[in-house]
C-alpha cells in the first residue's frame, strides 16, 4: 500500500470515496483529503490530531488503518527490503541510522511541502482582474459577504482554525450522515470540542468530491448548501450556490509536474515479518 493508493493524481490527490480503504480492506473512519496544499493548514487531518505533515506521515507508518504495519521494527524492514537504504544514507548523510520514522517523516513532508498548485483566483489576487469570471467575482464577493471567509481563510482558504461543524443545528439532519463522528471530542474528551473540526482549506475542492469528514455528500452544490444551512443559519438561493460554485471553480490549480503520474512500484516479493 502507498500513499498514493487514497491520494490519486489523478482524482487530486484523493480516493472519490466517501471514507478510504486501508490495509486488509479495513475501512477508515473518515474521508481522504487531498495532498495538494495540505502543508499549507496549521494541523494535519481532519480532526487535527497530527501537528503537521510531517507527524502525519511519520505516524502514519503504524497507524492501523491504512498500511497495517504491527510496529516500527516491521516498517523499517520493509522499507529496507524495497530497496530505500541508499536513498536515506544519501538524504540524512551525518545520521549513523538514517531509514526511521522520523527522517520518513522529514522527506514525505518536504516532498509534500512542493505540492501546491496555483489557481486562476492566486492570479486575481496579483492583479489580473481578468482572471475570474464575472460569475466568479460574484461568488467571491458572495462568499466575503455571506460570511465563509470568517472561516475559510488565509493561503490555504480555510485551515486555520477548528470550527463546530452545524453551528445551526446537527449537521447530521442535512449531510445524512449514516453515523454520527464527534470530531475533536474523540482526541481530547473536552466536551467543548464536541463537534469540532478543521475547517478545511478549499484550494482545488472542485476535484475533490465527495464531501466533508465522512464523504456524505456527494455534489460541490449541495455541500455549499449545507454550510450555508449549517454554519451560517441562511437558506442560499441557487443564484449565490451557482455563484460560490464558480468562485470555488477558480481555486483549481494544476497538478505540480512531480505529482502528475503514479509511480511504479516494487513488486511484493518479500515478507515484512522475519523468518
Ligand atoms: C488507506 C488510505 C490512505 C493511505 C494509504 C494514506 N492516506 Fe493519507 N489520509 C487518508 C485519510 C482517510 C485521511 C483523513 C484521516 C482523518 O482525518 O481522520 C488522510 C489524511 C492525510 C493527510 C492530512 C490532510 C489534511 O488536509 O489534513 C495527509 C497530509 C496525508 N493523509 C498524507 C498521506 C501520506 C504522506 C501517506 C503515505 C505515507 C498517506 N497519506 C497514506 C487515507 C490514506
Ligand atoms: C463557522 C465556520 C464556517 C463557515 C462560516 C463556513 N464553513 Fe465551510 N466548513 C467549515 C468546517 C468546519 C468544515 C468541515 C466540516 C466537516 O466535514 O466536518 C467546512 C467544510 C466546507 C466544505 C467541504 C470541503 C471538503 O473538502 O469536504 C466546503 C465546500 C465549504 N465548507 C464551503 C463553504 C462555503 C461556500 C461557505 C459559505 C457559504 C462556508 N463553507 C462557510 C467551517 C465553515
């Protein structure tokens, strides 16, 4: 299993499925975000229980539900047997040690760090007004009007804060969510983070469907409805969704060239577990 089994080039750096599929078709518990400018956020996933891209990736190797992997000993033996040594020696060239979880989590994160895509919005903001389209300036001032920008704001447009998901009553009775995920809660048992999650960052969110932690809404639209519903306690009429949709459209950026094809990977010739 790679990283880049949930986090496609080609669907954005995600699965489209509403929560992943791990390690012995074990189902995550939440929704894959995408990759592409997730350096850019204060915390990592979606409850921010990681504190940045690097934990997150050095966590990853043990964490149960995507790759399995029993203990450390077990990931340094594979990543040992996929031939990576020479890789780290070369990269981490004074540690006598250099294949652990924590350089791991060094090169991902400084691979991740490259994976930003600028949008036609990030040409507007520079002063090319053309840029956007009429449609798109509308949604802007829409979305700066409306109030999203109370939230969704800073580089990333959103990922700055933990927010309550259904400031307006249970965002379960709009998404439908089949189950009901207490977010921050489940981390700190503080009951004031009942509810609370990252508010994620919108860059590409076009290409990225289907939304929110638990992937329970299928449709860009419909989701921009919800937060309307949801975190602002205002019914949108369809002109402000069309409009915040082809704002939300000119935070498309393009695929970075080192993230455009999937690699290749080394057959599974070798077991992980010693003999
Ligand atoms: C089995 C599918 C799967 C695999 C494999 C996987 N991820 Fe993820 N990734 C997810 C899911 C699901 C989440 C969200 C989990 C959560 O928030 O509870 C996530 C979250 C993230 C985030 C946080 C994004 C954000 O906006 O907060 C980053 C960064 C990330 N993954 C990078 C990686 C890297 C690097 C690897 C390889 C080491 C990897 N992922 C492997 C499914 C996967
Ligand atoms: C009070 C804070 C707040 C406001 C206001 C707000 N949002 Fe959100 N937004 C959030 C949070 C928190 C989430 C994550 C919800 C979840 O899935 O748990 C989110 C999620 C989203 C998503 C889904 C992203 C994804 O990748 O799944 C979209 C799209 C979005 N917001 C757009 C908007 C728009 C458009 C507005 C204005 C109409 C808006 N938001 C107003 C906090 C807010």
């Amino acid at each position: 299993m790679s990283c880049q089994t949930c986090h496609r080039p080609g669907l954005y750096g995600t699965d489209a499925l509403p929560k992943s599929i791990g390690a012995e078709h074990r189902l995550n518990a939440r929704n894959a975000p995408t990759v592409l400018n997730a350096a850019l956020q204060f915390k990592a996933l979606w409850i921010g229980n990681r504190a940045d891209v690097e934990d997150q990736a050095m966590k990853s190797l043990t964490g149960q539900t995507s790759f399995g992997n029993p203990e450390t000993a077990a990931v340094i033996r594979k990543l040992k047997a996929l031939g990576y040594e020479a890789e780290f020696k070369q990269a981490f060239p004074n540690d006598p040690e250099p294949v652990k979880p924590e350089n791991w989590g060094k090169a991902i994160g400084a691979y991740e760090r490259t994976l930003v895509t600028p949008s036609p919005f990030d040409a507007y903001l520079k002063g090319d007004a053309k840029a956007l389209t009429p449609q798109a300036r509308n949604g802007l001032k829409t979305f700066i009007d409306l109030g999203c920008v109370s939230c969704h704001n800073g580089v990333a447009v959103g990922g700055s804060a933990f927010r309550k998901f259904g400031m307006f009553g249970d965002y379960w009775t709009e998404t439908g969510s089949p189950s009901i995920d207490e977010g921050r809660f489940k981390e700190t048992q503080n009951p004031a983070d009942k509810y609370l999650f990252k508010v994620p960052g919108l860059r590409n969110v076009a290409m990225t469907p289907p939304y929110f932690h638990d992937g329970s809404v299928a449709t860009l639209p419909q989701a921009v409805r919800v937060m309307g519903k949801v975190q602002l306690g205002k019914e949108l009429t369809d002109q402000d969704v069309s409009d915040l949709v082809a704002f939300l459209n000119s935070l498309t950026g393009e695929l970075p060239q080192e993230f455009a094809t999937e690699p290749v990977l080394a057959p599974r010739t070798f077991s992980a577990t010693p003999p």
